[in-house]
C-alpha cells in the first residue's frame, strides 16, 4: 500500500498538542501495520528525564536502585552507589520512626496533664494534627522504602516504560521532541514549586516541632536532639517531594495517551485506519499496563494522601477559628500558620484528583475516534479488533486508584468536596454545641456562687 501523506490541514485545529511533522508519513507494513520509530526511544530513558525529582527522591531516602541486588553486570561503583543508597535510606526510614514515637510520646505526656475542657479543645486538636501528621509521613515513608526496595518497584517501571511507553507510528516523527519541550516545561516548574514549597515546610516544622515536642527532658539530651533534627529533615521531604513526583509521572503517562490519540485520529481520518487498529489497541494496551504498574506503587500513599490530608484540613480549619474566637488577642503568626497549612493540604488534594483525573481521561480519549470508524469498510477480523479495543476502552476504568477503592476521575474531585463539606458543617455544629454547653455551665456555676453568698 502506498503512503499516506501527512497533511496538516486535515489535522483538528483545537488541539492542545500537536505531535506530527508536516514532512512524516506513515509507512505501513505488510506483518505488523505500522514500523516501529526507534529513535524516538534513544532520548526517552525514563531515568534521566526524571533525574531532578530523583536526586530529591535520593537526598530524602525514599530512592535507590536494585542494581546491587539483581543486576550482577551492572559496573561495580553503580552497584557500590547503590547499596550505599539503601543503607541511607534504611538509616533515614529508623530515624524517623524513632523521632515520631517520641514525639508522639511528648505529646501524649502534655495532652494527659490537659483538663480537657472546651478552652483546652484547640490544644488537643493541635496535638491529634501533628502527631496524624508525623506517622502519616512516616507511613509515606515506608511504602517509598518498599518501592524502592521491592523487585517491581521503581527500578521495574523504569526499565518498563523503555517497553511498553507509546512508539509513534510515523518514521521520522518529531513527536518526541515536543513531548521533551513540554515535558521539560512541566517539570521544570513543579522542580520549582517542590524547592520552594521544600525550604518552607522545613522552617515550618522545626518550629512547631520546637513548640509542641519539648515537653520535661525529652529532648534535652544532645544526641537526641540531633537525631530530631535530621527526622524532621527527611519527614519535610517525604511531605513535599513525593506529590510533585507523582504530577511528573502522571502527566507523562497522559501525555503518551494524548499522543497515541492525535496519531489515531489523524489516521482514521485518512481512510486507512482499519488497517492499524490493532497495532494502535496494542500500544494502548502498552500504556494501561504502565498505568498499572505505577499505580502499584503510588495507590497506598494516594489513599492516605486524600483521606488523611483532607482530615487535616478539617483540624485546621477548627483551630484557624478557635484562634479567631479566643477572648485574648489574636496571635497572628498561629493564624498564618494553620491558613498555609491548611492551603498546603488543599494543594495536594488537588494535585492529586487533578492529575489522577488527567491520566484517565486521556486513557479514555480514543473512544469517539473509534466509534467514528465506518464499520462497513472494514474486515470481519478488523471490525473484531475494533470492538475489542472499544471495550477495553467503554468498559473498564483506567487511571490511578486511591488504595484500589476507587479510580480517581472527574467525579471524584465532586465526592471528596462533598465529603469535606459535610463533616466542616458537623464540626461547626459541634463547636456551637460544645460553646453554648461551657456558657450554660458558666452561668450555673454563677448562680450557685450567687446563692452561697446571699
């Protein structure tokens, strides 16, 4: 069959990314449909296109390869890097454990001498928050630790997206340029956002650590201290970095799709996409089984991510207007802090239904291209290929899950407002109850002083 001619002006013009060259054409072969375009592959490798958030990922112990474990051929300084590396991060994982089960220990120490009174609910609520906030992280800590360590972790979807990552069907395609320019764009920016966002989560914690955690002699002994101070180092990276990682990767992954999808359509609009479909199904395929793979390693941390930080938000909200109502003056500094914090939560939950959202939105992007297909000009084994890709596509969810309860789309940013939502109007309530309960106890006690007196 002859070439097809790659016309831009037949392309769609509301299209976001465009990923073909006006020069390309799409050459089709006899056994498979389409050739394979390995340059594209040359300057993909995952690992360098990612090597800023993993140098992060290093320097905060929730990263290193298993070169030293499984590859024997590997150079002898990368295997020595590497099992340093896990040493590092073995090292890192204890010490914030220690320093979180003392901490929460101090806490417990000060909340138990507490009257628990309704002037003291702030207090308490602070205390929940930080001590919720530091095994969070450490929990977070850990299910990086085990990616990293496990044989399907981190090194495993590296060496995986060289496999199965989308392979443009046109030869000379300049695609992968584009992808590096917007790639770069994107990570470029959230490198940024994660440094700043990195440098005053740092400052954040070491003083509300330093005013909540001090309690008798706790911390009094220098070692300990130190020990506190570099858990808190790695506790303000595993806060703020792995976020940003996962945007990174999920805006690769959607980005592969949106390419898979623009190469798709531009070829069933040509009249000859019959021929492909089933050399498309399979690259989509390729790409569900990347989603996979990375939402093994991010659905644990996305469950708690949601669920704890928007638990956090409701703390914070409560004691942003505990501070509001206090009779004294408002401390401003304690105002500003539970605000950013309370921003930093939103933040995350929303980069994480936003980009989880993305993902599958652009898994599912192919469906109104395919069901515009003319079946009448197609084979029996083609209108076969067709229906099953339609139903991989219509018929199951594809995208990252939140611990495998539920995949995150669109709807699901609705849900978790909701939920938010209503327990932020059940806490209201309940302050106003638990308010007006201490103004009745208050004007009982003055009438009881009132008739001893008389």
């Amino acid at each position: 069959m002859g070439s097809i001619p790659h016309t831009p002006d037949t392309l769609p013009r509301n299209r976001k990314f465009s990923f073909r060259d006006s020069n390309a054409t799409l050459a089709v072969a006899s056994s498979t449909g389409a050739v394979e375009n390995e340059s594209i592959r040359k300057d993909t490798n995952l690992y360098k296109l990612f090597r800023p958030f993993l140098l992060l990922f290093r320097i905060g112990g929730m990263f290193f390869g298993d070169a030293f474990r499984t590859d024997s051929t590997a150079p002898r300084i990368q295997r020595i890097i590497e099992a340093f590396f896990c040493f590092y991060s073995t090292v890192a994982l204890l010490l914030c454990w220690f320093d979180t089960s003392v901490f929460v220990y101090a806490c417990y120490h000060r909340w138990h001498d507490l009257p628990m009174t309704f002037e003291d609910m702030p207090t308490i609520v602070e205390y929940i928050s930080r001590n919720l906030w530091a095994v969070q992280f450490c929990v977070v800590f850990l299910i990086f630790y085990r990616a990293s360590l496990s044989k399907h972790g981190w090194s495993y979807f590296i060496r995986q997206w060289e496999t199965l990552s989308y392979n443009c069907v046109f030869p000379n395609c300049k695609g992968h340029e584009r992808f590096h320019r917007e790639f770069r764009k994107r990570r470029n920016v959230l490198l940024t956002v994660a440094l700043v966002h990195l440098g005053i989560q740092l400052t954040s914690t070491y003083g509300s650590r330093a005013n909540l955690g001090e309690v008798g002699d706790t911390y009094v002994q220098p070692e300990i201290d130190i020990a506190k101070r570099v858990a808190d180092f790695f506790l303000s990276f595993c806060f703020t970095v792995p976020i940003y990682f996962f945007a990174m990767v999920a805006f690769v992954i959607s980005l592969s799709f949106r390419h898979l999808k623009e190469d798709l359509a531009y070829v069933l609009q040509s009249g000859t996409g019959g021929k492909c479909i089933e050399d498309f199904r399979k690259q989509h395929q390729g790409l569900c089984a990347l989603v996979q793979i990375a939402d093994s390693l991010f659905a644990a941390f996305l469950i708690i991510e949601i669920t704890l930080s928007v638990l956090q938000v409701l703390f914070e909200v409560f004691m942003l207007q505990a501070e509001l109502d206090s009779g004294t003056s408002v401390n401003t500094g304690n105002a500003l802090s539970y605000v950013l914090w309370c921003v930093t939560y939103v933040s995350q939950v929303t980069i994480v239904l936003s980009m989880g959202a993305s993902v599958n939105e652009a898994a599912h992007s192919p469906e109104l291209d395919l069901f515009s297909v003319d079946q009448n000009t197609l084979t029996v084994a083609q209108c076969r290929q067709l229906q099953i890709f339609l139903t991989r596509i219509t018929c199951s969810k594809i995208g990252f899950t939140a611990g495998g309860v539920f995949v995150i789309e669109r709807s699901a940013v609705a849900e978790v407002f909701g939920t938010y939502i209503t327990y932020q109007i059940l806490i209201f309530e309940l302050r106003l109850d638990l308010k007006m309960d201490n103004i009745v106890e208050s004007v009982r006690d003055c009438q009881c002083l009132k008739s001893l007196t008389a």
